[in-house]
C-alpha cells in the first residue's frame, strides 16, 4: 500500500527579481506523500529555498498549482529557530493561538510535542536559555504541536554536532511514521539525507530536474550535473564498445579503460560513466574482481575516520573513500599504482547529449 | 529624562546682579536664575538698572543708554522683569536704579527708605484695545472704568496679564473703581501671568479686550489687528519715574553712577529725545517728557 | 494678586496629568503601529522615512512648539480651529514631540528581530490577529522604553507648551509653565512648591514604569 498523497504541485513556475537579476523555479510534478521524508538537493542558489517557501504557500507561483489535499495544516520550519519570548511551553502553545481548541486538548497536544522531541523536562525553561540543539528540537516540537499533514524542514541539522543530528534524526524518523506527516526536507548534509530520504528530489539551475526514489535517484541520475550534486562525483566519457564482456556491455573510456557495466546502451552511444565513490575500489597490485584499469594516486586525505583517496585514471580524477586504521589507507602514498574496480552493477551509464 | 526647552528669560542686555549682594539663599536662587539665562559678565556691570519689561521693549534705553555710556563712561546692565518684582529688587537692595512706571508701589518705597528719591521723567498713557468691531461699546464709554463695567456687562472676552506688573495694577484700580471683582471674574476673562507682548498676541488671538501701554500696543497693533478704545483720561495716566536706591547700600561707586543716571535722564537734550521717541516707528511719538 | 495657591496647585496639577497622559496616549496609539509597521517591511524609501525620524527625535521642542503656533494661529492654515492657547494645543504639540521618539524606538524594537520571525508565524498559522500580540510580546521590553522615554519628554516640556497654550490661568497653565512663570515673577517659594510635584509625579512615573519593566527580565 502506498502513501498517501498529500501535496501535489503542478507545472510550477515562480520568478523572483532581485538586484542581482531574475531567477526562474521550474518544477513538472513533485508530490509529497504521507509517512515519507523528501530530500531536496541542489547546489546553492539553485531554487530550493524558493520551492520550500512556495510549497509552504508563501510564495505565490507565477504559474502552475501548489494543491494541499490534506485534512492538517501545512507547516514550514526555518532555518534560524527564532524561539519566542517566554518559556519553552509557551513556544509550542503558540501553534494553538486563535485556535477552537479545549485547554485541556491543547495542552495534551503541547505536552505529546515536547515528549516527541524530548524536551519535556524544558517545559518551564526560558526558551532564550536553550542550546543550539534543544532549540531545534524545540521548532520541531512547536511544529508538530499542530498535526501537520505537510511538514516543510529547512536545514533542520544545521549546526548541531555528530551525536546530536543522529539523535534528532532518529526521533524525527520516528515522529514521521507515529504521525503520518509527509516531509519535504532541504539539507546540505548528504549523510543525512541518505540516512532520512525515502524519495530525492534534485534541483539543477532552477529546474526541477529529477525526483525519485533515493536509491533511484542516488544510483541512477539522469544527467551529470544531477550526478554531482548526488555524490556520484566519478564521471568519466566513453563509448559504448561493440565487444562484449559476457552479457555485460563494455564502456571504452581509453585504450587501457574499459569498463563493464550491467546497464544497456547500443553500442556507439558515447556516454557518460558514473560510480559512486563507496562503490569504487581500489588496491595495489592486481585488480582481482570487476576491474577497471589502473591509475595513480594523487592525494590521500585522513580526517581520523574516512581516508579519501583521489585517483588519476584514464585522464579523469576519480574519489573514494577508504576506512582510516586499515592496512590499505596507511599504505597508499601519492604516486603509488593502484587498481581500480567497480561492480559492474554499480557503473551508471548516462547518454552523452553534448555531442 | 528631562528635554526641556529652556527658561524664557526677560533679562535684556547681558545682565549679573554685583557679586557681593547675597543676602539670603533665596537672593543666591533670584541671582542664579537670572545668571541662568545671561552672559557671565559681572565683572564689567557698572550700574544695574532693573526696569519694566514694558520699558525694555519699547526699545527707548536702546536708544538713550549708548549716549549715556559715551559721555559718562558708565556701562548699566538692564534687567527687565515685572514691576513688583522691579520694586522688590529696590526694596531688598538688588538694584542701583529703578525706571518704573508703578507709582503707588514707588511711593512705598520712598516711605520706608528703601529708595531715597523718586523722579518722574515722562509719561503716556494705557489704552484699552480691543477688536474693532467693539463688541461691548467701549468706543462710547464715559471713562476707562466705565469702559471695564461695559466690558463685564457684555461678558465680553478679556485678557489680563495677572503678573503684579504696572499696567497689571493699573488694570486692577480701574476695576476696583468700576465696583468690579479686582480679579475679573467674568467668563472670557484670562489671566497670562506673562508680559505685555504675550498677552497682546493672547488677546489679538481671541479678539478680546486688553489694558496695555501704549508702547507694546503700538508695537503689536498690526500683527494682532486689534484698536485702540479709549481716550487718554487721567486714570489711564502713566507715569515712568527713575529711583535711586539709598546710598547708604550701595557702594559709594555705584552710588555716584546712580546720581549720573538720574541727572542724565532729567538732562535736556535727553528729554528732547525722549519727546521724538516713537516717531519715526509709529507715527508719533511714545512718550511725552514731564522736563522738557 | 493671585488667588489662594495651594487651592490652584491641585488643579494645575491634574490638568498637567490630564495633558501629559492624554499625549502619551495619543502618541502611542499613532507611534507604536506605525513603528512596528515601518520596522516590519522593507519598503522603497525606507532608509528616507528612518532618517526623517531620526531628525524628529532630535529635534528641539521649542522649534515644533514654534511650528505648531504657526499653524494654529488665527492667520495660520489651521486658524480656524481656534485651538491655539488651548489645551488642544498642548497635547498637539507634545504629541508632535514625542511622536517620532516613539516611533523611532519601536521601530529599532521591531527591527532587532530576526527576519525569519514573521515567517515562522504565519507558517505556525497563528491569525493574523494573534501576529500583532504576539510581536508586541516579543518587543515589550523595547515598547517600554519608549513608553518611558515619551512619558519624560512630555512632562518636562515647557517651551512648547508655554508658546502654544499661553500659560492661561485656570485654563491652560500647567506645572512646567506655572513654574517658569512663578520664577520669572520671583516667586520662588511657589515655584519650587511646583517644581516639587512635578518631580515627584515623574518619580512615581517612572518608578511605575521602571518596575514593570524590570519584572519582564527576570
């Protein structure tokens, strides 16, 4: 049974002047559905405070529809957290100002909030004394207090270390599926957003440009620049060869390169290939498994935790990440020879339309 | 917290009483105030001459004081205020020399020795003014104080000074004399408690009646478009006299300077000014010398 | 001359309190919308309606006094409202004062929020009634000041006052012009009974204010 769809846009367009000129957002069909978190990603400037405010209603499309086919208000939380004067309580009963609401249904409501988010014992604190943190987890409690059918997040991790975003991911994943809510989320943070997202929407330039499942849209992006800005930062150009490696197809990116993939594509299409840094390998010596030629190393970046390894490989810079303390990481120096490969099933084609 | 708007002050030319003169604190707050509002120049005051704001503002010392300074080398400092304040300054010996126009208040003073002469110098006379359409007939009034029951009678509006000034005093006589509550009392009769200009320009702006001397009054008469009512009658008579303080409390400098004022005042040549004074301005002039 | 004088200072005092609070209230009604309305939107000609404002709060009283006369006078544009040397006058003239300090003050209240405040809020779908009271909340502390400040600007006014309400026994005297008056006759033991009270209204005033204002931090 699928979600619920509970927003739907259509053949959106929205145009904003400013000094620095006009920008143009364009989105076909974006749909939220209940119980689900949508990560929109693009690169700064791209549109996705824009659509953000325009999914929330304050933008007005200059074309298109934004329809909430919801019972519960749509709600938007900011990225500054901005508490209002008075206790933490308070904050969250601000959401029921004006409304027909019993008093002993709103603070049923209030107090449900605050335990969703853990800030329970906060009650009666000054909303102006709280840390970084327990702000954020104050906006989202002040937010849900409401029953929202569609909940618009903007950077809702920012500034918060390590330890806190995993805990605040984890009680508003929850929060999602206790509730229903259909969530659209903007985030820099790529971890985040494939730990929370169920579908990815992409935005290039103001252009809505893809949206899809997470694993659809982070295995298989459409479009290079879609590819970058999902974290499949290993494009290389090749043609299709004519030969065949088993059933597999095989991308000549040059004469020492030739790549296997699972993916089908008539042999002559020049493409692009794309691999996730996770699902490319590297080692000394011989490639065992999957390979896909040698290369160079270039760098070999140790942050305590992940080693990120750059690769010179068929003229391309190619990334990937290595766990720090294994044997491999401490080993490798700029200049050594490495193998690379990838499973054939990990190497996106994306037809070369440059041409 | 406080944004006032400074004291209005009717000191005139840059005036500080003599700094040996501070007899009780409430003299050191009368000094202070009036030091408030003036240049710091106590060690250049010659002679000071307390005299009416009425005085000051017809602009005649302005006219006579810098002779005065050439020939005697005397340099007075003015200071204007009320004429019962102008008395009491005599009285507590805050003053060398008075040019008043209060003659009872002055007669007073000679009594009890405060003031060893009183000189009468010249004279004019008040006038009650009032709207031209004259709505209470003081035009056809018999006497000035015929004129005030005609005012009251008609509960036409009118405007007082109250500040226990001379024309404020000669104003309550005239009451008195029309058997009239000394205080006014009729609706539309305002008290200013200011000098003469203001209460002209209060007068000018509710079309009311006013006692004034006949400097201000001709001084303000276009701008406020009120008229002159009356007829010079002996009750409207108004005289300016030059007091000197008993010597004996001053300091015999002062003393002397005091003496030169007075005889520069009596002295022909300044009586003939005092005759032509206003011409030019008014059309005739303001004051009539009583020592041509 | 005068009539008994503790018979006037009760009512020279209760006018003062009945102009003062009249102008502090009426300067507030027009000042705080419009200074959370300016403080609120970013508009064309903004920073010019900021400057003119803050060139209001500097400006002499005696000189909108001054301004004030002329309009009213009977020659003036608004002669025939017959309103100079009245008490409309002077609670025109203090609103006028105290008018931009007010607005001014709000406005740098309203302006110290974040600016994604008013966006929050209507997103939390609060009505746009309840928008009003709660900003007034979030800035109550800043209101308060300018509550205070006006409140001292139009007690101590004298200039202003004294030029367009004429000083007028029994109809437009007031403690500030009694005791400028009481001074320049040389009465001062009546001038400093007056001045007296005024200070002592300002104290309880302010010290009123002040409480409020103090309770609101803790």
């Amino acid at each position: 049974m699928s979600n619920p769809t509970l927003l739907s846009a259509r053949d959106l367009r929205v145009e904003l002047r400013s000094r620095r000129g006009s920008f143009q957002l364009t989105a076909d069909a974006l749909d939220l559905r209940g119980r689900e978190a949508l990560v929109i990603l693009g690169a700064n400037g791209s549109g996705k405070s824009t659509l953000m405010r325009t999914l929330a209603g304050l933008e007005h499309p200059d074309g298109g529809t934004v329809v909430s086919v919801a019972t519960g208000p749509v709600t938007m939380v900011f990225q500054r957290p901005a508490p209002f004067a008075g206790s933490v309580a308070h904050n969250v009963r601000v959401s029921f100002l004006g409304s027909k609401r019993s008093s002993v249904d709103r603070r049923v409501r209030v107090e449900e909030a605050l335990e969703r988010f853990k800030i329970d014992h906060l009650a009666e604190h000054r909303a102006a004394t709280l840390s970084g943190g327990e702000l954020r987890r104050l906006a989202l409690a002040r937010a849900f207090a409401l029953h929202p059918a569609v909940l618009l997040l903007d950077e809702p991790f920012a500034g918060l270390d390590a330890d806190g975003q995993a805990a605040l991911s984890l009680d508003l994943r929850r929060a999602i599926s206790d509730t229903g809510v259909a969530v659209a989320m903007v985030t820099h943070d790529m971890r985040r957003a494939m730990l929370l997202a169920d579908r990815i929407a992409v935005l290039i330039d103001g252009k809505l440009a893809q949206i899809g499942l997470r694993d659809d849209v982070l295995e298989r992006p459409a479009t290079p620049e879609i590819a970058q800005v999902v974290g499949m930062t290993n494009l290389a150009r090749g043609v299709v060869s004519a030969d065949l490696r088993g059933d597999l197809a095989l991308v000549e990116v040059g004469p020492e390169h030739r790549v296997a993939t699972q993916a089908e594509c008539p042999p002559g299409t020049r493409v692009w290939i794309g691999i996730r840094p996770e699902h490319l390998k590297v080692d000394v010596g011989r490639g065992t498994v999957d390979p896909i030629g040698k290369g160079v190393v270039r760098g070999v970046v140790n942050d305590g935790v992940t080693v990120t390894v750059r690769v010179d490989w068929a003229g391309t810079e190619l990334r990937t990440f290595l766990m720090a303390g294994r044997g491999l990481a401490r080993s490798l120096e700029v200049g050594a020879e490495v193998s690379l490969s990838a499973s054939p099933e990990h190497v996106h084609l994306i037809p070369d339309r440059s041409v | 917290m406080t944004r006032s708007s400074g004291i209005e002050c009717e000191a005139g030319v840059s005036s500080a009483p003599p700094m040996g003169r501070l007899r009780s604190p409430r003299l050191l707050i009368a000094a202070l105030a009036v030091l408030a509002c003036s240049d710091q120049a106590a060690e250049k005051s010659d002679l000071l001459l307390v005299t009416t704001t009425s005085v000051r503002d017809s602009g005649l010392l302005y006219e006579l004081l810098p002779i005065f300074e050439k020939r005697t080398d005397v340099r007075p400092q003015i200071v204007a205020v009320g004429s019962g304040a102008a008395l009491r300054m005599g009285r507590d010996g805050n003053a060398d020399v008075l040019l008043t126009h209060a003659p009872d208040g002055e007669t007073e003073l000679v009594a009890s020795g405060a003031v060893v002469s009183r000189t009468p110098i010249m004279e004019n006379y008040f006038v009650i003014a009032g709207p031209p359409e004259d709505p209470a007939g003081v035009r056809g009034a018999a006497s000035p104080a015929n004129a005030m029951r005609r005012i009251a009678a008609a509960t036409a509006p009118f405007v007082s000074r109250a500040d226990d000034s001379g024309t404020h005093r000669r104003e309550v006589a005239l009451l008195k004399e029309a058997g009239l509550d000394p205080a006014g009392g009729w609706p539309g009769f305002a008290r200013t408690g200011a000098g003469m200009g203001q209460t002209l320009e209060v007068a000018g702006e509710r079309r009311a009646y006013v006692l004034s001397d006949a400097g201000t009054f001709l001084a303000f008469r276009e701008r406020i478009e009120l008229e002159s009512l009356s007829q010079p009658d002996p009750s409207l008579r108004n005289v300016y006299s030059v007091l000197r303080v008993d010597p004996e409390r001053l300091d015999p400098a002062r003393a002397a300077r005091a003496e030169q004022f007075e005889a520069f005042m009596l002295d022909t040549e300044t009586q003939r000014l005092i005759a032509e004074f206003g011409r030019e301005r008014f059309g005739r002039p303001l004051f009539r010398p009583l020592h041509p | 001359m005068n009539p008994p004088f503790d018979a006037m200072l009760i009512e020279i005092t209760a006018r003062t309190l009945a102009v003062c609070l009249s102008a502090l209230a009426i300067s507030l009604a027009v000042g705080l919308p419009i200074g959370i309305a300016l403080g609120s939107r970013r508009f064309k000609g903004r920073v010019a309606a900021v400057s003119l404002i803050n060139t209001g709060m500097g400006a002499p009283p005696i000189v909108v006094g001054l301004i004030v006369y002329l309009a009213l006078q009977r020659s003036g544009p608004f002669g025939g409202l017959s309103w100079l040397y009245s008490l409309e006058a002077m609670v025109l003239a203090q609103v006028l004062i105290a008018l931009p300090l007010v607005v001014g003050i709000t406005l740098a209240a309203v302006g110290s929020l974040d600016d994604d405040w008013e966006l929050q809020v209507r997103t939390l779908g609060v009505p746009k009634r309840w928008r009003l009271w709660l900003l007034v909340r979030e800035i109550r502390l800043g209101l308060l000041a300018a509550v205070i400040t006006a409140l001292g600007g139009i007690l101590s006014e004298v200039g202003a006052v004294m030029a367009v309400g004429g000083n007028l026994e029994g109809e437009t005297r007031v403690l500030t012009t009694a005791i400028l008056m009481h001074t320049q006759m040389g009465q001062l033991e009546e001038a400093l009974g007056l001045a007296t009270i005024l200070v002592g209204l300002m104290l309880i005033l302010a010290g009123l204010l002040t409480a409020v204002q103090q309770s609101g931090r803790t």
